[in-house]
C-alpha cells in the first residue's frame, strides 16, 4: 500500500508541473512532376520547348517537404511551429538558392478562444483569404491553416495582387486569424521592414470572411511600402457550393504609386468551376482577367508584378490588358495520388507584355503530370 501510495503521489506531482502536455513532429511533404509539358513561345525565335514542367518548375504545387508540431501546454492552448522547405524534382535542385526553408519558417500559439498567432516567414493574409476564390485547386472554406493557389502557369500571376514587399509570403512578419463558432473568418498581419526607416518595406494586411453551408466569402485590404513607394490592394470574392459543382467568382483592384510617374491602377477579375462527381475523375474550368492602367514598364519592357515589381521611370506608362484560359482533368489514384492533364491559352493586348512570351501575344501551356503526398 505504500508503494502504491509514493506512486500516486509522484503521478500527481508530475501533473502539477506539466507532465500532462503532450507534443508531436510530423514530417510530411507533396511532390509534383509535370511531363511532359509544351510550351509555344518560348525563345525570341517564337519557337517552343517540351520538357518537364514550366521552366522547369511543376504546374500546380512546389514539391516541397517540411516538419510542423504543436505542443499542448494545457488550457485548450498549443505552441506550434512549420519549417517547410520547396525543392524541383525535374533536377533536384532547391527552389530558392540559398534559403532553406523557402516557403514556411514560423513559430505560434494557437488557442481555442483568442486565435492563431504565427510569426517568421509565412503566408501572407490576403493570399490565405483570396485562395478560396483564387482559382478552384484549393479549399472552399476559410481556416486558419495556409493556403494557396496553382504554382507556375499563366493563370497565378493575380495572386500578386494580395502580395507584400517580399512577395507573396512575409519576412518578419507578424499574423493572427480565428474562426469563431458562427462561421465569421477575421485575420490581421504586419510584416516589419527591419530597417532605421520604420516603414520602408513593412506591410499591413486585413480580412475578413464568412464561411456559410453552401457558400464561403472573404475580402482583404492590404498596404504594401516598397522602396518608399504605396502600393494598395482591395479584393473580394468568394465561392458556392450546389451538389457537384463548385462556383468561384473575385474582383480585385489595385493602386500602386511609381514616384513621379503617378500611379498606376489595375482592375482584376476571375471565375472558375470545379466539377466532382461520385468517382475518380474531376473537371476545373477557369478564366481570368487582368486589366493595367498608367503602368510602367520593368527595364525589360513588361509590365511587372503588383506589390513588388522593380520599374523603370524611363519606360513610359502603357494599359493594356491579359486574358487567360485554363483547364484541367484528374483522375485520382487514391487519397494521396492523382494524375492530371491540364492547360491554359494566354493572350495580351495592348499595352500589356510578359517576359515569358518574348514578345509574342498569346502563349499556350499544356501538361500531364503526377501528384503524390506523404
């Protein structure tokens, strides 16, 4: 009885300081591989390439492999963390040269009352909030987990629009977002420059969202200081969700100032479907939009990127506008695995160039592929 007695006692003991929290480590990871791919346009010549992926890089999601854990420390509360690392199959190569983990590197509590709070190098918050609209790939619903949209194709470049001064992921940055009981989404981030200027390069973001029985919606506001420049974005959107079909619809509008060229403004819309009947195959059909006026050209003659394009003040101003086409069949292997054919059709008009056309107007993209997780 007495040993029973000592045991007891040391179990409580170790209760009381806080034996009882329990953590995990998971490592996990996704690898997609495009082949073949067709590209037409694709040199000065207008001639085209077949080979693995766009330039290299797969079509809907980076490869990438990471380790994420969480520690219950009691009082519905974790301490939780992601390193998350994106690599190429095609040549084994890191996506980005000298850092490793590229796409996640962050630490947080998350708290069944107050929130997730995240901070490091993540997701921005308009791209977690726009993804449910994005394209149709990614979740209908908004939570606190990251999202995304499709990785290298003619159709992602919109996700820009909900960028910051280091692109579409944070340095330094700061994020908090919850999903209470009666379906309201809300999320704030900042984004430090780390400078002696207090606000060069730092960004704030805000959104707020509505997740319903059928149908999902989300806006954000975000205001981006680059190189002393405002940059500023508006989006809304949102999806539904009847039967098979899923529904997508977003508009955004963007201001960015380019010193004393003035500022230049762009309209953006998208639509797109998701058709999943009871099987292994499912149909994606989307169309986009992407409206510039007074923009400045990069010093190689395109239009750059919204929020963190570099242009050149002695290229004038242009308008002009992009229109693509896309689409895509899985069929799925089981839960982790699938393989997809998939496609889009670009043009430009006016104003509007890219570099990956050479000058040419249209470019067509068009890929099979394979997709597993771990």
């Amino acid at each position: 009885m007495k040993r029973t007695h000592l045991s007891l006692a040391a179990a409580g003991a170790l209760l009381a300081t806080g034996a009882h929290a329990q953590s995990s480590v998971q490592l996990y990871g996704l690898i997609d591989l495009s082949v073949p791919s067709y590209q037409s346009h694709a040199d000065a010549k207008g001639n085209h390439v077949v080979g693995m992926g766009v330039g290299g890089e797969p079509w809907f999601s980076g490869s990438r492999w990471g380790l994420k854990g969480a520690e219950d420390i009691g009082g519905g509360t974790k301490v939780i963390f992601r390193l998350e690392s994106e690599y190429r199959v095609s040549d084994g190569q890191m996506e980005d040269n000298g850092q490793i983990f590229d796409r996640d590197a962050w630490v947080g509590i998350e708290d069944q009352t107050y929130g997730k709070i995240t901070a490091g190098f993540q997701n921005t918050i308009a791209r977690d909030a726009s993804a449910i609209y994005g394209d149709p790939y990614g979740s209908a619903k908004l939570t606190t987990e990251e999202g995304g949209w499709t990785n290298t194709n003619n159709f992602k470049q919109m996700i820009f629009y909900a960028a910051s001064a280091t692109g579409t992921r944070y340095d330094n940055s700061v994020a908090w977002k919850k999903v209470f009981s009666n379906g309201i989404f809300a999320a704030a981030g900042y984004a430090f420059g780390n400078s002696t200027s207090f606000g060069n390069n730092a960004n704030y973001q805000v959104a707020l969202g509505y997740n319903g029985p059928s149908w999902t919606a989300s806006t954000f506001y975000n205001h981006v200081n680059r190189d002393g420049n405002t940059n500023q974005a508006f989006s809304v959107g949102g999806n539904y969700r009847f039967g098979i079909l899923r529904a997508n619809a977003g508009y955004f509008r963007y201001w960015g100032n380019q010193g004393s060229l003035g500022q230049r403004q762009d309209n953006a819309w998208t639509v797109s479907l998701k058709l999943a009947p009871k099987g292994a195959l499912d149909y994606e059909l989307g169309y986009q939009q992407m409206r510039t006026h007074n923009a400045a050209y990069t010093i190689d003659g395109d239009i750059p990127n919204a929020n963190i394009g570099v242009y050149d003040p002695a290229s004038g101003l242009h308008d002009g506008f992009k229109e693509t086409l896309y689409g895509s069949i899985f069929y799925h292997l089981s839960k982790r695995t699938e393989l997809y054919l998939a496609g889009d059709y670009m043009r430009l008009h006016g104003g509007y160039t890219v570099s990956t056309t050479y000058g040419a107007s249209n470019q067509l993209e068009l890929t099979t592929g394979i997709r597993t997780r771990f």
